[in-house]
C-alpha cells in the first residue's frame, strides 16, 4: 500500500508504514502548512509562515529548504514535477494576488498566473 503522511499541531511529521503497521516521527524545521509527495518518494513540507519549501528524503532527513521570494505570500501547496521544477500555488482571500506558479529549486519564479483564492484552494486540495 504505502505510507501515509500526517502532520501534527507540534509540527511533527509522522510516517505510518501502512504494509508494516509501524510509525515514525520526523521533527520539521519550521512551521508547517500542508505536504505532498513526489514520484521520487520525497516529501514536500510547505511553510507558510517562513515561505519555505522543505523537502525531505523517504527515511526523513532534509534534502533541500528552498527560500520563497517575497513575492510569493502566503504558500498554500507545493508539489514537485520534476527533479528541478516545483508547483505552488499562493494567497489567501484578503491578498491582492493569488497565483500559482513554477519555482526552480532555488525558489525563483519562472511563470506565474493569476487565477484567484477559490482555483488556488483547489489546487491545494488536488484533482
């Protein structure tokens, strides 16, 4: 089956190996949002607060932490398409802008559109 992914209300990331039954607890580095996993097994952290994107190895460990520019408020989701490009989406109701976008990682923006808080939340939520 896999591994389910849970983040707790301290921050902490919880790996529960759904074939063995057994758990793991990950301590993360900065204030957590939401996470995602890639198809490379890695698990994508989004910070909002830090607008950080935080990505951990399948055993835990810190792989890359990635700066979001100034621009980018709020971050709501990030997911990784490839082994150099991200998604995001950012923005809360009350903010002028509300996009998503395509980082490298070293989190400059490549392309962005606009699209609005309620297209932006669906995009956090997936097909």
């Amino acid at each position: 089956m896999g591994i389910l992914y849970i983040i707790d209300d301290d921050d902490n990331l919880h790996a529960h190996n759904v074939d063995m039954g057994t758990w793991a607890k990950w301590e993360v580095s900065d204030r957590a949002w939401s996470i995602s996993t890639s198809q490379f097994g890695d698990v994508l952290v989004t910070s909002r607060s830090s607008r950080l994107l935080l990505e951990y190895a399948p055993g835990g460990c810190l792989r890359l932490k990635i700066k979001l520019p100034s621009s980018v408020l709020n971050p709501n989701h990030s997911m990784r398409v490839n082994a150099d490009l991200l998604v995001l989406c950012h923005g809360d109701m009350t903010d002028q802008t509300q996009r998503v976008c395509t980082v490298n990682n070293n989190g400059d923006v490549l392309k962005w559109y606009k699209v609005g808080y309620r297209k932006c939340i669906l995009f956090s939520c997936g097909p």
